[in-house]
C-alpha cells in the first residue's frame, strides 16, 4: 500500500521558536515512516518565488501549512492557498497561535477579508491548539473540520520519574527558590514585570534584613537591541547582580540542566500572537509551579490555584506578583509540582502529539 504524501509548506529552525519547534519534532518524527514526508521551508522570504514553484510541482496528497498572523505573511499565505485551490490539492493548516481572526477581522481591508474567508471555506482542515481557540475559525471552516491538537513537550527536555522524585525531595532542603523566565525577550511576553519581581525581591533582602528566597534565572534571544540595552540597565541600576543570572540562548543539555534545577515559571504573556506556549508545558514537564496569564489558549493548560498562579491580564500592572508566590506553602508547592508533572505525562507528551496528527492525517482523505 502507497505511503499518503505529505508537504509541509512551514517555517522549520532555525530561528527556534514554538512553531518552528513543534514543525521540526512533527517532520523528524517516527510519523515518516508511516507517511511521505517532504517540505518547502518559508522561513526565508526572499526564497517565496522558488517556494511558489515547489508548491507548484509537488504531487503530495495532502498539504499541511502553518499559516502567518501577519498582514504580509498573510498575503503571501492567500497566494500559497490560492495556487492549491488552482491545482485542486487537499490543505490542512495549523494554527500555532490566537490571533488570525483578530487580524482578520481588525487589521485587514475589506478585500482582504474577504479573500481569506473564501480560502479557509476551501480547506480539507484546520488545526487549532486548544478548545477555547476553536472560535477562531468559527463561520469560517466547517466545524467538523476543526481539529484540536496541544503543544507537547519533547522528550529531551522532560525529566524522568526519579529525577522527579530527586527535585521533589529536595525542596524541604532548598533555601533559595529558583524562578524561570525562559521565553524570547520581547515586552509583551512580560519579562520587564519579573525584573520587578527581582528588584522587589532584593529590596526585601536588603532593606528589610530578611533571607533570600528567590533568585531569578533568564534565558532567551534578545531580538533587538533596545531590549538588550533595558534589560542590562535594569539590572545594573538596581544592584540586582547577586539576584538574577542570565544564561543566554539555551539548548540541549543547558537548557535541561536549568529546567531540573529551576522551581518555579513564570510567562507574565500579553503577547498578541499567543497561543499555547511550549515553554510553560516544559515547565509543567519538569515540576514546576506556572506563573503565568489568563490569556489566549494559556487557560485551556492551566488554572489558577491547580496549576499554579493564574492572573489576569486587565489586572496585571497592579498585581505584586512576588507577594502571591510567597503565599504558596511548601505544601501547596509539592501539590502543585506533582500535579503538573503527571498531567504533561499524561496529555503532552510527544508520543501523545504524534498519535494526535497522524489520527488527523489520515482522516483527510
């Protein structure tokens, strides 16, 4: 029997973000052996025109296509779906975000709009990453065609049962709790509100004359300099040195090796393209305590006082966010880290992700 055929018409690493990451996991995956994989990577613009004429020549069946929420990335998304409507190939898109109908219905002209909700009526599926983003493309697709499918966590960077029984144990031991901010550096994804958290921390230190209870871990690209700058100034201004590493872009062993030590994650996200954020699925993965927003499909993973600390984005600038971890006992911590870890075992875990799209896959015939 003939292996279905599958292009990925996507952005794959690098650069290493959440979409690319969860394409190349998909693409290098065990699913190759049960269908044809092949790509075309539009990560590079200035390849669009060769991309055009891949996409033009290729016989797959079936086209899975992460598509943009971009206006630009928008347009050149309508050209790639109107050549597959042109050849009449079957596309499935997959949404690893929450803002497209925002910017359907917000950001373009009439023309535009008009032109994707004539496109998505033309799709074989469309993958969101949560239930409550399933309104995204309500009147838009047909919602037997919608489909469901959470991030996961890779493999490498979940940690086993006994190092999990090893992190758990040492908490009654641990003097210092370690705080993770692991995320790109971008304003909206709220890291400028956790060098709050750090400078109130210090002030407490130093002020007060109390011990230390938190040190603050960074790590994540910077993507331009103004960031760079702020982030540094801060820190020099505000004598927080001794309260706050930052370690860069992590991989690998660097990147385990910080999630097993760190305890508690915090992702303060009001990041427009939001979706489902990957990291706070590692968090969850290797033990940790979620500080994190009500936002996009962030609360289809996590609720607040289950998961972790869960506020609100309209409250967000007012809320000392330090004072509501320190009200969390070393009881609630245990109780919250244990649940976390056994429900990413439990719901996104590769294997789990894999099972999930090669079900879809081969529901599109």
């Amino acid at each position: 029997m003939n292996k279905k055929k599958i292009c990925f018409i996507a952005q794959f690493p690098p650069p290493i973000h959440g979409l690319s990451k969860a394409v190349d996991t998909l693409y290098n995956s065990d699913l190759s052996n049960e269908f044809e994989f092949t790509k075309v990577d539009i990560t590079n613009n200035k390849q669009f025109l060769k991309n055009l004429m891949k996409i033009w020549v290729s016989n797959a069946d079936l086209f899975y296509f992460t598509i943009s929420q971009t206006k630009g990335g928008n347009i050149r998304d309508l050209i790639i779906l109107n050549i597959l409507k042109l050849r009449k190939k079957k596309c499935l898109i997959h949404l690893h975000g929450g803002y497209y109908r925002q910017l359907v219905e917000n950001d373009l002209s009439n023309w535009q709009r008009n032109i994707n909700y004539r496109a998505m009526k033309n799709l074989a599926g469309a993958i969101v990453l949560g239930p409550s983003l399933k309104p995204i493309f309500q009147g838009m697709v047909d919602e037997s065609k919608i489909f469901i499918v959470p991030n996961c966590v890779d493999d490498e960077f979940l940690i086993s049962d006994v190092e999990f029984t090893q992190k758990l144990d040492s908490l009654k031991d641990k003097k210092v709790l370690n705080v993770l901010y692991l995320s790109n550096f971008i304003q909206s994804k709220g890291y400028p509100k956790v060098l709050e958290m750090a400078k109130l921390e210090r002030d407490r230190v130093v002020n007060d004359g109390e011990d230390q209870k938190f040190h603050f871990d960074f790590a994540g690209k910077f993507f331009n300099d103004d960031d760079r700058e702020f982030f540094e100034r801060y820190v020099r201004q505000n004598k927080l040195q001794d309260f706050i590493t930052y370690h860069g872009i992590v991989s690998g062993k660097k990147k385990r090796d910080l999630l097993k030590k760190s305890n508690i994650f915090v992702l303060l996200t009001t990041y427009p393209n939001e979706g489902q954020p990957i990291s706070i699925l590692e968090a969850m993965g290797n033990g940790m305590v979620i500080v994190t927003t009500n936002h996009a499909g962030i609360p289809d993973v996590v609720q607040n006082g289950e998961n972790g600390l869960i506020l609100p984005v309209s409250t967000l600038n007012n809320i000392d966010v330090l004072d509501g971890i320190e009200k969390f006992t070393l009881k609630d911590i245990k109780t919250i880290i244990e649940k976390n870890y056994n429900n990413t075992r439990e719901e996104y875990t590769e294997e789990r992700y894999l099972s999930n799209m090669s079900e879809i896959f081969d529901t599109i015939n």
